[in-house]
C-alpha cells in the first residue's frame, strides 16, 4: 500500500512513521522544506 501526507505537524508525521514501521509506503510533502530536510 503506499500513502501520501500532506502538512507534516507532530501527530501526522508519529501516524507516517507507525504506517511506515507496519511496511507501508509512505511519502510526506510539506511546504516548509525544512521539516522534510528534518525527516531524511
């Protein structure tokens, strides 16, 4: 399965993580590049 998150706030990116952990593709966009810089 793979799955898209848009808006990374704490919640959000905890849920993408546990989806990520279970074996699901996960991909996140935010509009803030830093926060996705944060995640790699």
């Amino acid at each position: 399965m793979k799955i898209a998150i848009v808006g990374i706030g704490y919640v959000v990116f905890f849920s993408g993580a546990c989806f990520s952990k279970m074996g699901v593709d996960v991909t996140c966009v935010d509009v803030m590049e830093e926060k996705i810089e944060n995640l790699k």
